[in-house]
C-alpha cells in the first residue's frame, strides 16, 4: 500500500512538470491575454524561477481583485534600488500588458547568459505590475461594446450613474488642474478627491514605502509612439529636465535603431496635450529622479485595437527603449563616483537616501 502511494505520487509530481512545461511552451508572447492567462503566467514565471522572483499583493481594485506585482532580481538581506514598471492603468491599451509579459520573458531569458542583464539583477530589483487596472482589462475583454474602455469599474454615485475614474488622473500631483473632467461620464474624469481609487492608493502607498529605493518609474501605455517626462501641467518642468530629455533621446534612437520607428520625446504639454495627476508625475514629484510615460505603437492607423501581429515588434523596439534608460541610469549610479543630491521642495534630483518626509499632495 505505502510503495502504491510513493507510485501515485511520483506519477503526479512528473505529470506536473509536463504541464509546466507544456505551459510554458504554450504560452504565446504574440498574443493579447486575458487576465485569468496573465495571472496563471505570473504564477508560471514565480514558480519556474524561484531564485529571482517572487510575487507581492500590494493592493486591491474596487473589485476586490488582488493587484500583484512581480519582483525580480538576485534576493538580498538588504534592500536594494529598484526599477519600477507598470502597465494597464487605462484598461483598452491591450499593448501595455503585453509589453510587461514580453519584457519579464527577455529578462529571465537572458540574466544567465547576458553579463548586463545579469549585474542589473545584481545591483537592481524590479517591481513590475503587468495589468494595474484589473477591473477595467477584465471589462475591456467583456464584448465588442466594451473593448476601448478606458477606466477603472468604480461604481457611480447618486448624482452621476457613470462607471469608472481615469486612474491617470487621480493621482496627487497638480491634481485636478488640466487635462481633466469633473464629469463622471467622461474618459478623463479624476475622481472626487485625488487618490480616490484604491488601485492608486496601492501605487502611491507602495511607491511612498520605497521611495529611497525607486530610481526609476516607468509607466507603460499606448498609443502615439512617444517617450513622455514630467511633468504634465505647462510651465513646470522638472529640475532635472535636460537629463531626462537626454535619456529619452537616447532610448528613442534605440527604439528607431530596431525597426525604424520614430519616437517623440517631450513633456506632455509640448509633444501631446497637458494633463494632471498622472503617475508619471507623482512618481517624479516624491522624488524618483528619472520617471518616464512610454507611449507604444502605433500612431493613427489601428489607434487603441493594435493587430496582433504589431505585437512582436513593438515589444522588441520599446524593450531596446526602455533597456536604454535602466542602462544609463543603472550605470550612474554603480559606476559612477560621484552622484550628486539636491532636494528642492521635496522634488529629488538623484537619488540616493533623499527623503521627502514633508511631502504634501497638492490636491
């Protein structure tokens, strides 16, 4: 009986593994998934690589779905500077969660054989939230009528039946000033209050809790092909702008170098339209000194409903772009002498034990 059992057993745990692997070979990175695949691959990538990665609830949507993020990087006693990603935070930009899936695959692929992937494990974690805006992607998925919603699923109230908050203008940087709607209704509706949604309260509460940490925020979106820096609001530039122009050049030019497209690079006043109380800046505005808004393929041929044949493609170009950007950054800082530290008005230049325990939202 007991030597039947050990059999029984046996025969599980090698019938498990073949799954696994199966899954993994069946896993296509050219395909748009929806969330159930996402979460069973996020699981996948926990699982297949125990050394690297593990995987952190942070928060819930209004749903009361779990938001995870994936943390990846050779484990350590002590905390480490970080690299955050996110994608999904406007639910019909299918492209961003595929882009999120597409660069966890390039990074666990190549960290064993590649000697630069390999020391950024070493000297960097990342944070990557491959779908922020879980209720709004599920949504999106549900039928034709619904794949370009854009906000999250919070419930309306008396005064306004409407479902959602544009979770990019909720967060407490110039909230509320431009680039926004104080009706529920509409696309770019920022909330009641800023901070409103509970999927960015996980964003600001994590960000906040590792803020000394975060050397770089990136936010995935689509569409427009451009590299957007802070901040939103006209007339307010971040003091290290001229920095942040150079390195979104440079990870234009090696986007461009891939497969030819070209990548605007600019604050969104100058290069697309003024916004307020986006990620982007809030991450800049606590003081993560390099944060970025990545707008992927394409421009205005297919708009929100990318072909899934531009998938490939775009990944392979804005992986390049944004490789580009944890280089340098990675690069000043571990190899690198000097780095220098201004704070002004909690507004960090670099790095590394700036705090910013005065800050305060501008609501």
């Amino acid at each position: 009986m007991k030597g039947s059992v050990i059999s029984v057993l046996v025969v599980l745990v090698v019938l498990d593994r073949l799954a696994s692997g199966l899954e993994h070979r069946s896993y296509d990175y050219t395909k748009y998934h929806p969330m159930d695949e996402i979460s069973a691959w996020m699981n996948q990538m926990e699982r297949e690589n125990p050394d690297v990665v593990s995987s952190m609830v942070y928060g819930q949507t209004y749903e009361k779905r779990n938001i995870t993020l994936l943390k990846i990087g050779f484990k350590n006693t002590t905390p480490k500077k970080a690299v955050w990603m996110d994608c999904g935070i406007h639910a019909r930009e299918w492209i961003a969660p595929a882009f999120c899936q597409y660069f966890v695959k390039e990074i666990l692929g190549s960290y064993k054989t590649d000697s630069n992937v390999n020391t950024l494990f070493k000297n960097l974690d990342f944070y990557i939230t491959p779908v922020l805006n879980i209720d709004g992607y599920i949504y999106s998925w549900r039928d034709n009528t619904t794949r370009l919603w854009r906000k999250s699923r919070t419930a309306g109230t008396e005064n306004c039946r409407c479902f959602g908050t544009d979770l990019n203008r909720n967060f407490p940087a110039y909230w509320g000033m431009v680039g926004i709607s104080r009706n529920c209704c509409s696309d770019v509706y920022n909330g009641p209050t800023a901070v409103s949604e509970p999927e960015t309260k996980a964003v600001t509460d994590f960000l906040g809790a590792h803020q000394n940490e975060m050397l770089c925020y990136l936010t995935i979106h689509s569409y427009s092909q451009m590299i957007l820096i802070p901040y939103g609001v006209p007339n307010i530039s971040a003091p290290n702008y001229d920095e942040l122009m150079e390195v979104g050049l440079a990870a234009a030019k090696a986007i461009s170098a891939v497969h030819g497209k070209s990548y605007k690079v600019g604050t969104p006043p100058d290069v697309l339209y003024a916004t307020s109380g986006s990620s982007r800046d809030f991450a800049r505005f606590i003081g993560i000194p390099y944060s970025f808004g990545l707008e992927l393929r394409d421009k205005e041929k297919y708009h929100f409903i990318l072909p899934e044949n531009q998938i490939q493609p775009s990944c392979e170009e804005a992986y390049q772009g944004a490789m580009s950007i944890i280089n340098y950054i990675h690069d000043k800082n571990f190899k690198s002498a000097a780095v220098s530290q201004t704070v002004d008005n909690c507004d960090c230049l670099m790095d590394l034990e700036c705090k910013c325990d005065d800050f305060k939202p501008l609501y």
